[in-house]
C-alpha cells in the first residue's frame, strides 16, 4: 500500500489540548502509533493546530483513527474531515521530538 500525507486543520484548538490527546495516548501505550512514519503539529496564526502525519497506508490511519477519535473528542476537540494525499516523496533527516 501507498504511504498518505494526512493533514488536519483543527480551529480553536489549544495546545493545551493537543497535548492532552498525546497524554492519552502515551496512558494507553499508543506513543508510537503502528505505522505513523511522521507526526508535526503546529499552532497556526489563527489559534488553530494544524496537524500533518505521513502513514504507512491509509489503513493504517484509519485503523488508529479508532482509538484517537475518541480521546479528540474527549478534550471536546472540533472534529474536522482530513486531508489525505498519496506520498511522492519523502526524506526524514532525524527523529526529534519538542
């Protein structure tokens, strides 16, 4: 399978509650999401978060999407449709986490 750019734009969430999702996920041992290559969220001017992953396969991010929805809607996170778009190429220099 193809690996996918996913892309959510989340308006008015705060960072607070972004890291409350990766709180969850590290309690329940999804830190390390099967088939997550890449994760970046960023605050946008906006007061939004935007949200960009590269996955495996759009499989993968649709299986791990069972167990993040609820814990986005859980921090009452407005649930927004993503933007998925096949990968031509990808580089990642180092694993760095902020």
């Amino acid at each position: 399978m193809k690996q996918v750019v996913v892309q959510f734009n989340f308006p008015n969430c705060t960072l607070q509650q972004y890291d409350n999702v990766w709180n969850d996920l590290r309690a329940t041992g999804n830190a390390h999401p099967k088939g997550l290559v890449s994760h970046v969220g960023a605050p946008t001017p906006d007061g939004g978060l935007l949200v960009v992953d590269v996955w495996e396969s759009e499989d993968a991010f649709n299986e791990m999407g069972k167990t993040l929805m609820p814990m986005i809607m859980k921090q009452d996170i407005q649930v927004v449709p993503p933007k998925i778009l096949p990968v031509h190429y990808l580089q990642i220099e180092h694993h760095e986490m902020a």
